[in-house]
C-alpha cells in the first residue's frame, strides 16, 4: 500500500491547455518538469529544475503562467483530481522491469537505508570521503553500495520485504490509482520523445508553447553501463514479473 508514503509524485496542473499530468518516481519526473517550465517559457538548467520549479511557485511566477507543480502522494493526487475534473488526466507509465534496473543504480540507499544499514553506510563514508563534489551525487554512494549488494540480492530482499516501502519501488498503478481514475492518456516513457510533442498538439496547448518543445529534454538518465543484459537473467526477470504483476496487467507491458 501507498498511503503512508512521502509526497513522491508531481502533480502538474497546465491551465492554457486544461491539462493534469501526473509523474511517479523513476517514471521521468524531472523531465517533465523540465517540459512543462519550458511550455511555460521558463530556462530551466539540468540539476536546477526542481529548484526553479519550487522558487517559480514560491514567488507567483507559475502561476502567472497558469502553471502549477504540487509534491502529492496518491491521496493528494485524488484530491487535486476532484477539484479539476473537467482537466484532461495523462500520466507517465514505465516497463516493471526497466524501473526496477534504474532503481539498483539510482535509488539503492532507499532500499539499504530501510533494510541494509551495513551496505549504506558503507556507500555512504565512501562517497564522504570522495570529497566535496561528491557529497550531493547520490549515484556515487550507491556504486559503492552496489559492491556490497548486487542486484540479484536486492531482487530477493523485494521478495521478502514487499515494494510498498518507497514510492520508487512501489506499484505504479497504485501510485496512480488505476483502479479509481480513468486516464486520457498513459505515455509510455520509452516512446515519450516520440509521442509528446504530438499529443499536446492534439490537446490543443498554444502553439507558443508547442513552439519551445523544439527538443524533448530528458534528466536523470540512469546510466547502465551496459549491464542491463548481464543483470536482467531469466531469474531476475521471473522475480520482477512476480512482484510487479500487477503492473504488467495494468499497464499493458508483456512480461
């Protein structure tokens, strides 16, 4: 279940074109954040986005805009829904299995921090004692963590443990609450680049705006190394499609 979680989600309300577009961890958050600042006519820099969303609101400047982005979790999310339900709905959905690969290498010290204190801290002094330009670098800590723990060991703790602890490992459709909304549309993030841009056209957003989505923007990439083969082996992949079938079912992703 979701509903002790922290507020993981992004709510963005795009009034120019009557839209509600909800993001979940690990399902291209700051990308979109990034997309809708840019629709709005704001510069957003990478590694500044969330910050320039936050500081926009703070001072007025979104909504001047029509443009707001609220932190929710599901229950918030509900509600933002009942107050603005004549929006269009949309939503970004991700394969189980890509999701839970970017999590070993992006979000690790939520599962150590919660399960495997030893391996975190570990991670944690080493990315320390890297230095100062390491410190707000969460990937680095997790590399050294990744030493103690391989993927294989993380897939058995989901096991045990379940994935409703965090919001990144957690049920999609749960997250997005798929038994109780009904959705516009879906985006998958793996054909995103190709289908955004031509949607909101279709939702009929201002061609001003359309007009600065000269390039889908992209942050966070996790970066595999190429060790997605060597990592999602046939057992690997049977444990994901076990704990995430709800998620398959729901969000149409073959297992």
């Amino acid at each position: 279940m979701t509903g002790g979680m922290d507020k993981s989600l992004n709510v963005i309300l795009y009034e120019p074109g009557r839209l509600m577009y909800v993001t979940t961890p690990k399902c291209g958050s700051s990308s979109m954040v990034n997309l809708f600042l840019t629709m709005a006519g704001f510069d957003p820099k990478d590694r500044q986005i969330r910050k320039l969303a936050w500081a926009a609101s703070a001072d007025g400047r979104l909504a001047e805009r029509g443009l707001s982005i609220r932190q929710a979790d599901t229950a918030d999310m509900l509600a933002i829904r009942a107050e603005h339900p004549d929006h269009r709905l949309m939503a970004n959905i991700r394969n189980p299995y890509d999701r839970v690969l970017s999590n070993y290498f992006n979000k690790l010290n939520r599962y150590t921090k919660r399960f495997d204190r030893p391996t975190y801290r570990y991670g944690k002094l080493r990315q320390f004692l890297e230095g100062p330009k390491s410190w707000p670098l969460v990937a680095r800590g997790n590399a050294y963590m990744q030493r103690r723990l391989g993927f294989q060991a993380l897939l058995d703790g989901l096991a045990r443990h379940g994935v409703g602890f965090d919001a990144h490992y957690a049920l999609q459709c749960e997250l997005l609450a798929l038994d109780r909304l009904k959705y516009d549309r879906l985006f998958r993030l793996e054909t995103l680049d190709a289908d955004f841009r031509d949607a909101m056209a279709e939702a009929g957003l201002p061609a001003e705006a359309l007009a600065r989505l000269r390039d889908m923007p992209r942050n966070n990439r996790t970066e595999y190394r190429g060790d997605q083969d060597r990592l999602l082996t046939p057992e690997a992949r049977a444990i994901i499609a076990r704990l995430y079938a709800a998620d398959f079912a729901a969000l149409g992703y073959p297992v």
